[in-house]
C-alpha cells in the first residue's frame, strides 16, 4: 500500500499535465486557428505581443505536471505501473523537446525582421503541424498517467 503523499504526487502529475495539454490546445486550436486568417505580418507580431503571457500559463501547468509524473515514476515499485509512469514521462518529455528544438526556433524565424511574410505563411503551418505533434505527445502523457492511475484504483 502505497502512502497518500505518493498518491497526491501522481495526481498532481495527471492534473497539472491534463492542464499543460489543455494550454497546448488553446495554443495550437483557438490561436492557430485564428492566425491562419489573418496577413502574415499582423499574425508574427500578435505572436510575438502574446508569447509572453503564454509563457507562465505553459510553466505554471508543466512544471508541476513533470514533477509530478517524473516523480510517479521513480517512486513507483510496481512494473506495471511504473511502465505507464514512464510512457508517461516520455509523453511530455517529448513534447518538451518538440518545444525546446522545433517550435522555439521557429518562432525566432517567424519574429526575425529578416523574414519575408511569404515565409512567414510557411513556417506558420509547419509550426501548426509540429504543434500538433506536441499535443499529442503531451496528451500521449495524460493518457499514460490516467491509465497508472486509473489502474492503481482497481489494485
């Protein structure tokens, strides 16, 4: 039997993380939806006015949900469980690293003064698709600490 802070940690780390993916959805859903409408230009720079105040809205929901699920894994005694954790964990990193090598970059490209609008259209929807990559490994995550959770219930 596992204790009750052990068991708050795994659902910090479904919710948290339930919440990272939903500030990804609104990113790529309600934001890029509204961004393919509008001139190249008036898009790169609301983007650029916005980021900011997505920014803590992105770490206020990830970090506790990494620690929470990167936690879940490695206190988890259970291999079962601890393989969910771990499918867990892998969900969100790789949508970290889709951030940190993919989208991070190309939203310098798309800020630059140096790129023309017609690239700018371009990197739009290569950042849409790699955005939509991100949601699906972070909800790749959600999926994996629901199962852990939801299977731990039935124990």
């Amino acid at each position: 039997m596992q204790n009750n802070n052990h068991i708050n940690i795994q659902y910090v780390g479904l919710i948290a993380s339930s919440m990272f993916a939903g500030v990804m959805l609104c990113i790529g859903v309600g934001l890029g939806g509204y961004w393919l409408t509008v001139d190249a230009a008036v898009y790169a720079q609301m983007f650029q006015n916005i980021f900011p105040y997505l920014v803590p809205c992105i770490a206020l929901t990830l970090l506790p949900g990494l620690f929470g699920v990167f936690k879940s894994y490695r206190s988890e005694s259970d291999s079962a469980q601890k393989v969910l954790w771990r499918n867990s964990l892998i969900g969100i990193v790789l949508s970290v690293l889709i951030t940190s090598f993919v989208a991070l970059p190309l939203n310098f490209m798309i800020w630059s003064d140096n790129t023309p609008a017609s690239e700018i259209e371009t990197l739009l929807v290569i950042w849409l698709i790699m955005h939509a990559a991100r949601l699906a490994a972070a909800f790749t995550g959600v999926i994996y600490a629901m199962k852990a959770l939801s299977s731990r219930a039935t124990h």
